[in-house]
C-alpha cells in the first residue's frame, strides 16, 4: 500500500475521471454497450463548515453531519470536524439521454431508466472505488450513502427525508442551489446524478459561488419560468414547491411500465429534468455569468 499519499484537488479530480474512463461498470446495460456517464463536476467541503449543523437543525437530528457518520464508522480514527473534507461528485446526463427524455410525456424513456438502475450502480461503485483508493492512500473514508445505517425517515416537514442527502452534500462543495423541483440545478443542469464521501484528509474546500439555496432557479430568481411544473404528470410540482409523496407513487407505478416495455427490472422519471430552462446549464443569466468570471458574492445567510 501505497501510505499517506497527500491528496489534492487534482489527485481526486483525476481518479474519479479515470474511473469513469476505465471501469467496465460505466455502461448503460444495453445490447450497444454505450457509457452511462462521461464526466463529472468534483466539489470539496469542510467537515467543520458550519452547513453541516444547518441542515440538521433545518432537515431534523437525524441528518448527519460529516463528523458523526465518519467517527461511527472509524471510531479509531478521532478526527475532528477541521480534519474532514467531503467529497461530492455530479454526473451530468449525456446529452442523447436528455434528448430521449425530453419527449417523454408520463413515464421515463429507455434510456433514463437505464440511467437510473445502471447509471446509479456505477456511482455506488465509483463511492466504494474513491474511498478504496483514499484508504490505500493512507487515508480513512466512509461512503455515508453505503453505510447499513442510512435510512429514510418520515418527516412531519419534508413528508421524508435521509440521514444523509447527496444534493444537499452537493449545494455544499459548491456545486449547486435547488430548484422549484427540489432538483440540484448545477453549472451542467440538473440532470444529473450525485454521490458523496467523507475523507480524513485536508483539502481546501469550493467556494460555494451563490447568494443563497435557490439562487440558480428562475423561479425563486425572479419569480418567472415554472416549466417543471408543466413536466410533471402527476402534478407533483405546484409554486409551493415539490410533493414528495406523489412523486414516490410516480415512481413505483413505473416498475410496472419499465418491465413491460423496456423488458428489464428499472425504474424512474425525470420528465422535470429535461425539456427545461435549468436542463443542462444555470438558466438565471447572471448567476450564470457571475460564475464564469468566477466572482463570488457575500456570505449566504443561513438556511430559514
Ligand atoms: S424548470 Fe424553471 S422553475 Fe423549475 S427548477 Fe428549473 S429554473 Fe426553476
Ligand atoms: S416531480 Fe417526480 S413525478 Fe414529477 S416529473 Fe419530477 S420526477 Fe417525475
């Protein structure tokens, strides 16, 4: 083994890119052997960023902050939260995966279902490889979405929520703000899937480059746009925001559809994904240019 390498951005940029260059997981499971994914967007977050301790007030006790799921699971380790560093990843749809669901009108297409079983098997992978690779670097990790005791809880405000949240991991390390349709809306859209690790090593953490939680929604923006309400078509989506509860029975009555006209065990949706303004880039213009020349604006305020 190969002991206490020193991790920088770069180290973990380069690995997850060859991951997903190199593992035979990266398919879509379909006769054309095509990739589920071609890149990825990294963001990194202190363990003692105060965000942490927001969510858990905001989303309840059971959300863990990175200090608690990482000392349960390597309790020989005694880090404190300034020694940790989340590490969150995006993996953008492709963009023949956008574009075959954007025509779909109630249940997802071949494609994005496959995404969602196939696609969502590589990222677990590409969790067990990064904290792998970490350990044989010297450094102990956790997969927070892996761990036996993640669960889903009923919340009397969110209808359910987890102990851990890979969108919420994601808004963290920078790489994005909620939309309308509870989706994380990142510098490539939001369609998109995330994963997460926490990391015993010290890694300057991403500038979060927003004002607030919903600054890249048209929507919260300025109060315009709402096409991800049009999308949904179980009207999951109104101006108060997302039902989760809809969208769950959504998803379970697309078992059936995905068995029976696809031939394989998948599910999914995603038609408020595509066919939007925050499809596949930051739709509110000047948050988007902000971003491009890298400017950051002042301190969000805390989550309400
Ligand atoms: S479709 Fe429009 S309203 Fe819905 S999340 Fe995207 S930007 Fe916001
Ligand atoms: S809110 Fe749920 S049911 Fe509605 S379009 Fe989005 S994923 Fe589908």
């Amino acid at each position: 083994m190969d002991k206490n390498v020193s991790i920088s951005v770069d180290w973990v940029k380069e690995l997850i890119q060859k991951f997903i260059a190199g593992s035979p997981l990266n398919t879509m499971g379909n006769d054309a052997g095509e990739p589920a994914w071609d890149s990825a967007l990294v963001g990194f977050a202190s363990g003692a960023d105060p965000i942490w301790q927001q969510y858990k007030e905001y989303v309840g006790a059971f959300h863990w902050t990175p200090w608690e799921i990482f000392n349960q699971h390597c309790p020989g380790e005694k880090a404190v939260p300034e020694k940790l560093t989340v590490i969150s990843w995006v993996l953008p749809q492709r963009e023949m995966v956008r574009k075959t669901n954007r025509r779909a009108r109630k249940y997802p297409s071949e494609e994005w279902a496959r995404i969602r079983v196939y696609g969502e098997k590589f990222n677990v992978a590409l969790r067990r490889h990064v904290v792998q690779s970490l350990e044989q670097a010297g450094h102990a990790a956790v997969a927070p979405m892996l761990t036996p005791n993640w669960t889903v809880v009923i919340s009397e405000r969110f209808s359910y929520a987890s102990s851990w949240s890979e969108r919420h991991a994601a808004h963290a390390a920078g790489l994005g703000t909620f939309g309308l349709s509870d989706g994380l809306i990142t510098a490539r859209g939001k369609a998109m899937r995330t994963g997460s690790i926490v990391a015993k090593v010290s890694i300057p953490p991403t500038p979060r480059p927003y004002a607030d939680h919903q600054a890249y929604c048209l929507f919260y923006a300025d109060g315009t746009c709402g096409k991800c309400i049009d999308r949904c078509p179980v009207c999951a989506i109104t101006e108060a925001g997302h039902d989760k509860e809809k969208c769950r029975q959504h998803l379970v009555r697309s078992r059936e559809y995905v068995k029976e006209t696809y031939r394989f065990e998948g599910y999914g949706c995603g038609l408020c994904q595509v066919g939007v303004p925050c499809e596949s880039g930051i739709p509110v213009k000047a948050a988007r240019e902000a971003l491009e020349r890298g400017e950051l604006p002042p301190p969000p305020p805390p989550l309400a």
